[in-house]
C-alpha cells in the first residue's frame, strides 16, 4: 500500500481525505455513485476498509462530503469562467451547461432512488450540501428579470422548474443517447425561450461557449 508523505499527522489525514473523494470521483465514471461500494472506494484509494472507516462512517457519510466537494467546484467554476458582464441569459445558459457536464462526469441516480438509498436524514443533508447551486441559479434569474430581461416569473418556482428539466436528461446522457451538447441546446433554448428571450439572443447564448473558455482556448 503507497505511503502518503506529510509533515503532520493532520496534513497525512487530508491527504488521506483527498485521496478517498478522487476515487469516488474516479468511480463514479464508471459505476454511478449508487454502484460504489465503500470497499471499492477503499480500493481505489489504496488505504484498508478500518482506514476508511476512520474518515467516513457509512456510504451516506462519503457520498455527503463528495457531493459537498462537487458543488463548491460548480460554483468556483460558475464564478471563474464568467466574465462579470455576462449576461442573465448567458450565465443561465453556461449554469445549464455545466450542470449537464457534471451530470456526465459523476453519474447519479435520480433524487427519489437517491433518498430511498440514503434514507430521509442523509438525503436531507444532501440536499443542504447542493443548496448553493439552487439559489446560484435563484439569482441569475431574479438579475434577469430585474434587468428586464426575463419575463417576471417567480424565481423560485422557476429555478426548480430548470433543475426538473435538467435532471430529465441524466438518464439520455448517462446512456450515450444524447450528447452534452444536444442537451444543452434542449434545455437552455427552451428555458429561455420560455422566460422571453428574444430568438437572436437565444441563438447566440446556447451556442456559444461560456466567453472566458473560449478566450482560455484561443
């Protein structure tokens, strides 16, 4: 088994840390999060069973702090490659984006198979832990109609109505039936669309690359 080199015990246990949540990012490529198991986890990791244990209880317990771990990199990669004049239409349609992207990249099952795997407690928490992207999206939509424009919808209702559409593709994208792309376009087109979007801008903004990438690319 790899030693990990720290000058501390505690800088060797958040190596240790680390090292367990990259594994259950590297098996959920492969497995779904429902898929993994905490002795596949601690494969991956090259650390025992008891190790594990030591750092996370149970599967709600590491699925919990990997879930946290994922939303605070949605937000710090929302928040990175926008540029600060964007648009409400644009960062809704890179928000969509990059929820799709996340969807292909850490498979999970739906939010109703999730809670009846995690239990009422755990699957409470959980939800606590993605609450920022909810109330990210929240607010790009209250810019948007405060700008003018969106329509003046309620943002509340509307923001989960955006999360609904979005999840309805992680079963097409999960299976290779649809692209991140084409998904995109589907959602965000409709979804602005629908919030009254002129069709120039809708053209524009879902097929384009959020402008900060695009920049990186060039």
């Amino acid at each position: 088994m790899p030693k990990i080199s720290a000058p501390t015990i505690a800088a060797h246990r958040a190596q240790t840390r680390e090292r367990i949540l990259e594994a259950v990012a590297t098996l959920t490529r492969t497995q779904g999060i429902d898929g993994i198991s905490m002795t596949d986890v601690a494969a991956e990791a090259g650390i025992t069973r008891t190790a594990l244990y030591n750092y996370f209880p149970d599967k709600a317990a590491l699925l919990l702090a990997f879930t946290e771990q994922v939303t605070h990199g949605f937000v710090d990669r929302y928040s990175q490659e926008l540029p600060s004049d964007a648009s409400a239409a644009e960062r809704l349609s890179a928000f969509v984006r990059f929820q799709l992207e996340g969807i292909a990249e850490h498979p999970h099952p739906a939010a109703a198979e999730l809670g009846a795997s995690l239990g009422p407690d755990a699957y409470q928490a959980l939800a606590d832990h993605v609450a920022p992207m909810q109330r990210l999206l929240v607010q790009i939509l209250r810019d948007g109609v405060e700008a003018g424009e969106f329509a003046d919808f309620p943002v509340e209702a509307t923001a989960r109505l955006v999360l609904t559409m979005i999840g309805a593709q992680r079963v097409p994208l999960v299976r290779g039936e649809v692209s991140i792309a084409e998904a995109h376009v589907l959602v965000s087109a409709f979804t602005l669309r629908a919030l009254g979007v002129t069709e120039d801008k809708v053209q524009r903004y879902v097929s384009a690359t959020p402008r900060a990438t695009t920049e990186r690319e060039e």
